[in-house]
C-alpha cells in the first residue's frame, strides 16, 4: 500500500509549480554549462541553428493562422458542405430524403469537427515548439553575451 501511495504522491508532486521550477532551473544550468563548454565555432553554429529554427516555426505558424482565419471569414467550410450536398445530388440524381439529409449533415459535421481538430492541435504543437525555440534562443543570446564579456575581460 505504501507503494502505491508513494506513487500517487510523486505524480501530484510532479504537477506543483515547486517541482516544475527545479527541473527547469536544472535543465537551465546544464544547458547553461554546455554552452559555455563549446568552442566558439560550435556556439555560434548553434545559435544560427536555433535562430533559423524559429523563424522558420514563426513563418510556419504566421501562414496557417492566416489560411485558417481567411478561411473562417471567406466562409469556405459553408461551401464545402454545400458542393458536398450537389454532389449527392449529381451522383444519385435522386432527391435525398430527410434522413439522409440528417445523416449527411452529421458526416459534414465530424469531418469539420476533424478538420477543426487537427487544425488546433498543429497550431498548439507549433506553439509549444515556439515557447521552447523562445526560451533557448534568449539562453544563447544571455550566453553569447557571457562569452563575449568573458573573452574581452581576459
């Protein structure tokens, strides 16, 4: 039993604000000793690298978000599920009774639901990305000011 509720309490202490801290700041100090370990070449690779990776993530994320409000404004899913609605038309050439209509519209509806979904959770990866990409890019920059100041005091 004390297992168990040795577990349980270091899967809620994992979620406090104490414990995230300290394993950030750790994360922080190895990453801050790695980066004053490099050699000058190998620091200034990186942090090309980690300023190209995100403004290439800013780019990424600056064209979804305007494909995905033109199209909300423009009012593109209305039409796609209106050509969906000819189509069956079209192909059948029979008039669709109510309950197809019904169950058509629920297809409509999931795979706007899908859509919308898919769309959220790339927009909440690429944020995610961009908060860490952020966060190593002022550690370099806060390094690279170190270094700098290091090798001139020398």
């Amino acid at each position: 039993m004390k297992d168990f509720k040795g577990k349980l309490y270091d899967v809620f202490n994992k979620m406090t604000y104490k414990y995230q801290h300290e394993k950030s700041l750790a994360v922080y100090i190895d990453k801050k000793d790695q980066y004053l370990k490099m050699s000058d070449d190998e620091f200034s690779m990186q942090y090309i690298e980690v300023n190209a990776k995100y403004e290439r993530q800013m780019i990424i994320l600056s064209i979804l978000s305007i494909s995905f409000i033109a199209s909300i404004v423009l009012g593109l899913w209305r039409y796609i599920f209106m050509m969906i609605v000819k189509m069956t038309d079209v192909i059948d050439g029979i008039p669709l009774t109510n309950d197809e209509y019904f169950n058509l519209g629920i297809v409509c509806i999931a795979f706007g639901a899908t859509v919308s979904i898919t769309v959220i959770s790339i927009f909440y990866i690429l944020l995610k990305d961009m908060h860490k990409l952020s966060k190593e890019k002022y550690l370099l920059e806060e390094m690279k000011v170190k270094r700098i100041y290091s090798h001139s005091s020398m």
